[in-house]
C-alpha cells in the first residue's frame, strides 16, 4: 500500500475506504456482512483510512464501522463529518438540514465519539457550509473542540473559495474535501492556489464517477429509487450516449498508457498536486480488491 503523510505527521493509505455504503441507505442493495468481508481484506491489504459521516444511514455507518473495526479501530486513521441534521420517518425519507451552529456541532461531535467509540476522532470535517451561521462560528468551536483534544485535524467538505478563505480565518484548516474525476470534476482553478497558500491537503471523492470509471456500464442503466444513481445526471438515458463518448475518450488515453480505466482514473486523480488520498466508496470485497490492485499498478 502506497501513503501519504498529513500536516501532523499522520500517515494515510492512498485509497481511502469509503463508507457512505455501511449505512445501507441511498446505495441500492447493501449487505452489511459483504462490506465486512471487505473491510477485513482491506486491512490485510494496508489500507488505514476510512471516511464516513454521521449522517450516513443516520449513524449506522458510524455504528457499523465501529463494531466491524473492534480494538483496531485505535490505530487507522477515521475520518467523519458532521453538520447535518436530521429527523426520520417510518414511512418516508428522512428529513435533513444543515445545521452548523457551535451547539449542534458540539453535540454532534459528542455523538460521533460515541457511535464510533472513540475518545478523539482524528479528522473532522463541516459536511456543508451553513449559510445561517457565521462561518466564525461553525470554526471557532471546532478549534475549541481540537484544543481539547476531542478532534483532530479540521477538515472542509464541499466549500466554496470565499467559504474556504473564511474558515482558514477562524481555524487551522487541514484538509479539504472535494469532488474529483476525469470525466467531469476537474480540480477547482481556485483550490490549488488556497492549498499553497494555507498549506491545505486534498482528499478526493466521487473519484469512479459513481461507477461510470470503472468502466462496468456499457449501457442506459435503471436503478431503483433507492439508489442515488436513479438521481444522477450522467446516468440518465437522454446524458448517457454523450457520458459513454467522454469515458471512450478516456479509455483511449488510457490505453495509450497500458493502463485499465480504472488504473488511469486513480492514477489522473493522485497525481494532482495536494491530493493525498482518493476516497471509493465500496459495497464488496471484488471492488477493494480491484481498486488496490489498480493502485500498486500504477
């Protein structure tokens, strides 16, 4: 396994596992014992970083990771992030809000520690900026909460450029991070001159495009409402014979370079400059295995 050192010397695997899954929402069908295997496999493999939220499955993820990890969870590197609430419903989808007020962020720090069965959650990122709340606010009580050694290091999830700027006003900002893929998120034109300026680190997200750059979809495919895909553009029947044009030409470049689709998109996404780790989310053991295979390879 290949890693990558953070601003506090904590050192992190390349591929990040990603956790949204765990949650058994918003994926389609989830096998929480196949994510297990998966989890296990990892491990063995090297990776050590793994990042959830806890509005994922609202807490189960937290829950799971927690209970599948036992006593090592101590020694990897846990990311998960917080500023969203939320309340559920029986019989409908749960209802959530941003809420990045210092109380609800302190409270739900508390509750990550507690679902995740730590005393210190190493990264902590804001889920979504708040426009109701003072970005000062929403910062100053992160730092209030790494001074007492209940986080680590402070992390943006989904920021705009002044949102960032303003944040790094107000509290050692650490990592940020952002969506990044070869088919359509190129790195943000601001972000890279944020990262030199402030010494910030990236971890990339929706890296595989929601699937489309493992290069599995051939074809229009429909997924059940329980699936976010069934919401996403790039999947849509009237989007997919121009996204299939675009991930043509990627293959393309790929196979110039001796490498497979999913070898380039991993190799495209940590060869930009602060990016540290590239976060995949991951519902079997074939899919860790594949994407760790693809990383020693390249």
């Amino acid at each position: 396994m290949i890693y990558s050192e953070l601003k506090n010397s904590m050192r992190i695997s390349k591929l990040c596992f990603g956790c949204e899954p765990l949650g058994g929402i918003d994926w389609g069908k989830v096998e929480v014992k196949e994510i297990e295997k998966a989890i296990e496999i990892s491990l063995e493999l090297g990776l050590n970083f793994f990042d959830t939220a806890d509005v994922y499955g609202l807490g189960l993820s937290e829950e799971r990771l927690s209970k599948i990890l036992g006593n090592r969870r101590h020694d990897l590197v846990i990311s998960t992030k917080g500023g969203v609430s939320w309340s559920s419903n029986k019989n409908s989808r749960a209802s959530i809000a941003i809420n990045c007020s210092p109380d609800y962020l302190a409270k739900a720090v508390e509750n990550s520690l507690r679902r995740l069965n730590l005393e210190y959650i190493p990264i902590y990122y804001v889920h979504w900026p708040d426009p109701k709340v003072e970005i000062k606010k929403t910062f100053e009580i992160l730092s209030n909460l790494q001074s007492k050694g209940k986080i680590g290091l402070i992390g943006c999830s989904n920021f705009s450029r002044d949102q960032l700027v303003d944040a790094t006003n107000h509290a050692d900002i650490s990592i940020v991070q952002t969506p990044l893929n070869p088919l359509d998120k190129p790195l943000p034109d601001y972000l890279s001159a944020l990262c030199n300026k402030y010494h910030i680190q990236i971890v990339a997200y929706n890296v595989l495009g929601f699937g489309l750059l493992t290069g599995k979809f051939k074809k229009s495919q429909v997924f059940p409402a329980e699936d976010r895909r069934s919401r996403v553009d790039n999947f849509k029947t009237e989007n997919f014979d121009d996204v299939s044009t675009k991930i043509k030409e990627i293959e393309d470049k790929a196979r110039l370079l001796n490498m497979s689709l999913l070898e380039y998109t991993l190799d495209w996404v940590l060869k930009i400059e602060h990016v540290v780790s590239a976060i995949t989310g991951i519902k079997t053991s074939p899919q860790v295995v594949e994407n760790i295979n693809s990383l020693q390879k390249i």
